[in-house]
C-alpha cells in the first residue's frame, strides 16, 4: 500500500464515481474510471438493468464533481479510499467515504491555497465548457462546479483548476464568496433551479447536471443558493426545521419513509406549491413534477423540513 499526504488533494475530472469498493466496477463502467471520463456514453450504454445493479448491488455511493477537495483515507495503490468534506454522512465524520480511481485526484497546493480565499466561479447553466485557452476547449463541467477566481474581465473568467488555470466564459458562471442566500425567496429560487433540470433521467448516487438521485437533485438545488445539508436522504430528514404539513412552502424538503411513514427514510422531493412536488423519482424515471395526492408514496410522509430559513 502506497503512503500519500491524506489532504491537499482534489477530484481532477469531470465527475468522479465514487464506489462501494475497487471491485464495483463492472466491465461496462469503464467509460468513467479513466481520466478525463465519458459520463455521457457510460449513461447512454446502460441498460435499465446495468442501472438498476448500481441500487440493488450496492455498487455506486456518490459522485463528486471537479475541483472538490477530498481526503484520502486508503490508499491501494491505483484506488483511494476518500471522503468528501462537503457531502456531511452519518457513515464517516470527515464527509462522504467511498472509492475512487487514484488517477481521478491531483495534489495540487495552488489550487487548495485559492479555494481559501473564498471567491468562486460557480457554473450556473446545466454544463459549461472549461477553455485551457481562448482557442482551445477542455472538459465539459457539470453545473455547480466551483472553481477560484484569479482574474476576469467581461467575457472571460480565469480560474484555478487542479489542473492549473484555466478559462471560463463568463456568462455561465456566477462569482459567490458561497454565502448561503437565506431569505424570502430563497425557497422560490431552490424550486427554480431545480425546474432547469425537469426531464433529466435519475441516476443512483448521482450529484451532477448528468443525472441525480433524490437526494442529490435535493442537496445540489439547496447548495445552489449556499446551503449545505447533508448528502443522503436519511440524514437531511434529521435536521433543518421541522415544518408542518399546512405550513409548507416551495423549496420545502418532503421525506417518505417504508412501512407507512414509521420505517426508514427512502425518498426525498422538493415541495412545488399547490400540493405539487419536485423530485427524481427512481431509475425508470426523470426529475418531474407531480401532485402528493396520488402519489404511490402518499401514505409514506413521515416529515418535512425546511433548511432556506
């Protein structure tokens, strides 16, 4: 087992998959465990079977997007044990464990010194193109993607990469010192954002613009306005402020839980207003908005929380 510094290290690619364990992959997951990835051909040449495995054998914990600082926690020489410190999980206190293809991470102190100083290129559109120059494209970035601002001018945006710097236009990005954008409309704003997305197929584990889980589409939609809850679903039902059911509001987290409500958490939507909801519902489906009344998982509410206040 290789020896590496455990922090200063950062996701060097599109999106990271992050396994159960070195053995998850199966042969067709070999799109996204290079550098650079092809998420999109990996997506498209699964079968609604290969999907449904990523769930039902446990294979897939998260994903992380580029430029997101991780931990190592093991290293097996071309694998790494990470954890991510912005995905808080009850099942490790520095953030979100799994593993990872060792060529998806770089150490790069530059890059972690500029994070620091807390002024982010954030990408606001669904995907954006990152320029290595004027002239010369680099990899497609999911949005949300947070990377340091060195420079800028009207239509360019100069960033720290773990890659070095690089470009971004400048119109699809919006520059945060990550302030949460807690007021009035920010539920109205997390609702918003999350309708950029309606038709986007689900994906297990998913935490990009390329396919999200239910409980990714509700984290990144509430990291959109500067606020972070915990990763899983089960654990975003245990804090933010208990609301109830007559005094919801958009931007609302609704939780459903197995055994009529009094089991464990297993889905999460946003609520839309007017007895409608926001969410990506399972595999076989795409991030939609649908009436509670009806809804298979009606009789399964067991709470909801609001963490925009």
């Amino acid at each position: 087992m290789t020896q590496v510094k455990q922090t200063g290290w950062a996701v060097a690619t599109t999106v990271a998959t992050v396994w159960t364990a070195p053995e998850s992959p199966r042969t067709l997951d070999v799109h996204v465990l290079g550098n650079p990835i092809d998420i999109e051909g990996w997506i498209g040449s699964m079968s609604l079977d290969d999907k449904l495995e990523l769930h039902d054998r446990n294979l897939v914990q998260t994903q992380a997007l580029y430029g997101t600082p991780v931990e190592i926690l093991e290293d097996a020489d071309d694998w790494i044990r990470v954890a991510i410190p912005d995905q808080a999980s009850r099942k490790e206190s520095r953030g979100y464990p799994g593993w990872m293809p060792r060529r998806q991470v770089k150490e790069n102190t530059e890059y972690m010194a500029a994070l620091e100083k807390r002024r982010w290129a954030v990408v606001s559109r669904p995907k954006t193109r990152l320029y290595r120059d004027r002239y010369n494209q680099g990899i497609v970035l999911s949005f949300l993607t947070r990377l340091p601002v060195l420079a800028q001018d009207e239509e360019w945006i100069t960033v720290a990469t773990p890659d070095g710097p690089q470009l971004l236009w400048a119109d699809d990005v919006t520059v945060t010192d990550g302030s949460a954008r807690k007021d009035a409309e920010c539920g109205f704003r997390i609702l918003e954002t999350g309708k950029m997305f309606l038709g986007l197929p689900y994906l297990w584990g998913g935490m990009s613009s390329f396919g999200y889980d239910c409980s990714g589409f509700a984290y990144s939609m509430h990291k959109s306005q500067g606020i972070i809850i915990p990763r899983d679903a089960s654990d975003q039902a245990m804090y933010g402020k208990e609301i109830a059911p007559e005094d919801l509001a958009p931007g609302d987290l609704l939780f459903f839980a197995y055994e009529e409500g009094r089991g464990a958490v297993h889905h999460v939507g946003i609520y839309a207003g007017a007895g409608m909801m926001i969410h990506s519902p399972e595999t076989i489906s795409s991030v939609e908005i649908i009436p509670l009344r009806g809804y298979k998982y009606e009789n399964e509410h067991c709470i909801s929380r609001r963490y925009w206040e």
